[in-house]
C-alpha cells in the first residue's frame, strides 16, 4: 500500500493497482458496512457526488472509498502516446481529489483511494458490494440531472444503495 498523503490525525491511502487489482486495504473490508464507495470519472458530475460522498462519511464516521475505474487502451485505436496512459489518469484523478478532500472543513476520518482495472459499471457494483452506499454524479449533457450509463448499469445491478448527486445549479 503506498501512502498518498496525511492531514493530521486523518489517514488518505491508495492502493498500487495493476490489471485485475483488487483492494489491499482488507480494514476496508471488514468494516464493509462502514464504508461509503463513490465513483470518480473527473467529471464535474463526479467532483460533485465526491463532495457529498466526504460529506456524509465525515457525519457518519464511516470510510470514504473513492474509485477510479480505468479500461486498457484499445490497441485498434491508438490515441495515448503510453500504453499505462489510462492508469495513469486514474491515478491523477484521485490524487487531485484527494488534494481538495484534505482541505475540506471537515474531512472524513479515513479516505481510501483506488484506481481500479475494469468497466467502470462493474469496478463501482463490486467495489461497493455490502457498503452503505454507492455514490455517483449525474452527466446528461441535454439533462444534467440523468445518469449516464455508468449510473443506470449501477442502478440496475447494485445490491447497495445508490445516490446519484446532481449538479449544484440543476
């Protein structure tokens, strides 16, 4: 486990991910009901749902579980200049949300961060199986209020709760 940062007393840690990575922090585990999972895209959909995800974790005292999903590159439409490209968005998406949660008012007590191989659908319903709820953003360009695809797949195949958060001026 590699430690991406601290703020006082408060723990943030990430997990080394590689293909078909599964989480490493087994606190996280144990304590599955005390964990809140949300989904990080690097949407402002997504930074939304994070803040109220920290919110809400931070009031309830539970574990603040933020995912990065991430796909290989599709070798049939080479567009990124290094194959580890996607992984490496994921990993900057997490510490730039990392960086913001430190500086919150009241930031949850323990935050786990993990970029995570695989749709991100399926990454978001496993991750958060047993948790106390999946938090997502909302992302209709037409209606900003309507979850994407990611969100209707979590919808409908989640056996956790899932909030979906809208954007603050919808």
């Amino acid at each position: 486990m590699e430690t991406l940062g601290t703020h006082s007393d408060r723990q943030t840690a990430g997990v080394s991910p590689g293909p078909g990575a599964v989480p490493a922090d087994e606190t996280a585990r144990a304590q599955s009901r005390d964990r809140i999972v949300v989904g990080l895209d690097g949407s402002s959909g997504s930074a939304v749902a994070l803040r109220w995800a920290a919110g809400e974790a931070a009031e309830l005292g539970v574990i603040l579980d933020v995912v990065a999903a991430w796909m290989d590159a599709d070798p049939a439409r080479p567009t990124l200049d290094r194959p580890d490209a996607p992984l490496s968005v994921a990993r900057e998406r997490l510490e730039h949300a990392l960086a913001a949660l430190v500086r919150a008012p009241i930031p949850p007590e323990r935050i786990v961060a993990t970029p995570l191989h695989g749709p991100a659908g399926e990454v978001l319903v496993a991750r958060a199986r047993e948790a106390r709820l999946l938090v997502l953003g909302t992302s209709g360009i037409d209606c900003p209020t309507i979850p994407g695809p990611t969100g209707v797949y979590c919808l409908r195949h989640s056996t956790t709760p899932v909030v979906f958060v809208p954007p603050q001026d919808a």
